[in-house]
C-alpha cells in the first residue's frame, strides 16, 4: 500500500511481495544521502507526525497524517522506528473511528507494517485481531484487500484460533470466489485459505 509520498522522497531498493506488490526499501546509508548534514533524521520526523495526529482537531487533517505514517509502515527500515513511536497502537485506534478513512489508512498501516513478525505480535498483544476482522465487512474496497493482507501476515499458530473461526473463514472463501468483481479481492483471499486453510483446497 502506498497512499502518498515522503516529504522529499528518498532513494530505495525494490522488493516484490507474495501478492506482486512492488515495495521500495531504503537503508541507514541512502537515508543519510538524502537527508543530508542539516536534514530532519526518520525518526524525528516519524515523531513529529505523530505529534501532529495527537495535536490534530480537523478530520482531514488526521486523515492525512495517518495515510503518511501507512505510506512509512512499507519500508522495514521505518519498523524499530514506529514500535518506538507506538505508531502500530495509533494504527488500531484508527479502526475504532467512525471516519471510514481513518480506518482505510489505519489498516493499511497495519497490513504494511505486519510482514514484521514483531509488528504483527504487537497488533494481537494490543487486541487488534477482532477489529481487523472487523474490517472485512467494510464498504470501502481498500480497506477490505487491506484486512484481508493484514490477516495473511498476522494469522499464526499461536493466535489461528481466534482468526480462523467459521465466520471469517466464510467471509474469505466469498471474497475468494469473487473474481468476476475483484481480482484483488479473489487473489488476497485464495492466498489466505492457500496458506492458511489448505484443507479446504
């Protein structure tokens, strides 16, 4: 997921995940080239947007904060920084609003940052599970493929229980026969049950 730029953009390395998605990676050495002698170092920077989102009164102004922390949450070099910054927990706080672009971006922050097993602990030791489940049934399509990516990386031995319950398996399976309206629906889901719920291949 990528819901904007970086203020100034910086130089990255690519990676393809298990679902296509082209990911651009930076390191401590491109990140010192781009910043600079007199640039904001990442977790300042990080600190700041969180500041703001704390400070921030105006919806759209959240709104927007929080799509620029998601757009950081792809990169691993970003991950120390954000479990610093409790970033992952203003995540699934996002989920709990009514603004359904706070919980577009705020599970997409999730889906982003949890390919990190340490990220994804953080979201079930924070009772994230139930409210990224939550987010299937959403109306907004992003937030949907989202949930169901976010589901992908989170779903283990130690917490499949509490995921793989009939509901949600149900819920997957009809997103997976989805095709004919969403590939990405149909495509996120296969790869869950495929991973996930073989037996039922």
């Amino acid at each position: 997921m990528q819901t904007g730029t970086e203020s100034g953009g910086f130089e990255a390395m690519r990676k393809e995940d298990s679902f296509g998605t082209v990911y651009m990676f930076t390191n401590s050495q491109r990140q010192e080239e781009r910043t600079g002698k007199y640039g904001t170092p990442r977790v300042k920077y990080l600190q700041e947007l969180v500041t703001q989102f704390q400070n921030a009164s105006a919806e759209e102004t959240k709104e927007k904060i929080v799509a620029n922390l998601a757009n950081f949450a792809y990169d691993p070099f970003n991950f120390t920084f954000l479990r610093q910054l409790n970033v992952i927990e203003l995540f699934l706080d996002c989920l709990t609003e009514p603004s359904e672009k706070l919980v577009e971006f705020g599970i997409g922050g999730i889906c982003n940052a949890c390919a990190d097993p340490a990220n994804a602990a953080l979201v079930t030791q924070n009772d994230g599970i139930p409210l990224v489940i939550q987010c299937l049934s959403s109306p907004v399509r992003n937030t949907v493929n989202y949930a169901l990516g976010a589901l992908y990386y989170l779903c283990n031995a130690s917490n499949k229980e509490e995921i793989l319950k009939p509901e949600v398996i149900d819920a997957i399976k009809s997103y997976a026969a989805a095709g004919g309206v969403s590939t990405s629906f149909s495509n996120l889901a296969q790869a869950f049950l495929d991973q996930h719920v073989p037996q039922l291949n």
